[in-house]
C-alpha cells in the first residue's frame, strides 16, 4: 500500500495506517537525522516529534509527497536543533548501519563494502552526501530531494552528478573499481 493511501486512510481514522507509516519510515528517518545531528538518542527524539507533528496535527500533504514531507520536517528539526546548540549541521553516515542479506557470506561481503562506501561517503563534500543519500538511499524523487535539501532540481542533478564523480574517485582509491560496484 502506498504512503497516500496509508495516510488517507490514518485521516480517514484508522489508527494502524499511521502505525504503518511510523514503522515504515522511523528507521529511515532516525538514521538520516543522526546524520546531521550525530546523536542517536536526539535523532530518534526528533523522528517520534515529525511523526507527532504528522499523527496529531495531520497537515494536508499533497499527493505523492508524504516521504519528502517527512524528511524536510525531519531537515527542518535538525537545523533548529543545530541552531539552538549553536552548531552547522553537516551530514555524515552512521558507521554502524546494518547491512542485510540472505546468507553469513553475502552479510559479510555487504558489510565490507557498506563500510568500504561510507568511509568513501565521508570523505566527499556534506552536500554531495546527503543528496546521494536522499535519492539512492531514501529514494525520493529529484523534486522531493530539493524539497528536502531546499534548492532547485537542477542543483539535485548537479549535486547527484559531481557527487558520482567525488564518490567514484573515492572508491576507486580504495580499490573498487565500475566494474567491481
């Protein structure tokens, strides 16, 4: 089911259509916060506030729109956050984050290049890792990942395009090379 139709379906009173959509993005969520924050215990704080914001005050969203409304609340709560603690946000991965697979040696080779690619991540400018993160990993749309970061499509794009090559360099340091990706 999609986010609009669980969200129309949570306006229309049905208390488990937002406990879906929590369940559905407040991992996501906590770990892209954690990003700019880099404190677990506030980013989870600040993900149950966007969801509170969501569930109580249910503001209209258009449609197709609900993950970019989500994480650009969520962009929003980290600045105010960072300015209140008098600090610039910058987005960085979570070293530990938790690769899936289907068997031990599939989990380990992830594992391996997942921390293999964020210490490459880490290396790049803060805004080309947080707009490859936003449309690769969180996969929103151009338009919903300027929404978020607060700037045109065309700086998505350019964003996504110099950041392939910052990130390619990267890789290609460590030994992982087009075709090994």
């Amino acid at each position: 089911m999609s986010d609009d139709q669980l969200y129309r379906q949570y306006l229309a009173g049905d208390q488990s259509a937002g406990d879906q959509l929590m369940i559905r993005y407040a991992d996501m969520l906590t770990a892209y916060l954690d990003g700019f924050i880099h404190n677990a215990q506030d980013a989870e704080d600040l993900m149950l506030d966007c969801f509170t914001v969501i569930l109580v005050n249910k503001p209209s969203i258009r449609e197709g729109n609900f993950r970019a409304y989500l994480f650009k609340m969520a962009r929003n709560k980290a600045n105010h956050l960072w300015r209140i603690r008098l600090r610039q946000p910058e987005f960085a991965l979570d070293e530990n984050m938790p690769a899936q697979g289907a068997s031990p040696e599939e989990t380990v080779w992830k594992n391996e290049h997942l921390a293999i690619l964020q210490k490459c991540l880490n290396r790049i400018a803060p805004q080309y890792r947080e707009a490859l993160w936003l449309f690769y990993f969180m996969d929103l749309s151009y338009e919903q990942a300027a929404n978020v970061m607060s700037c045109s499509k065309k700086r998505i794009a350019d964003l996504l395009r110099n950041g392939k090559v910052r990130l390619r360099l990267e890789l290609e340091k460590e030994g992982i090379t087009h075709e090994n990706i």
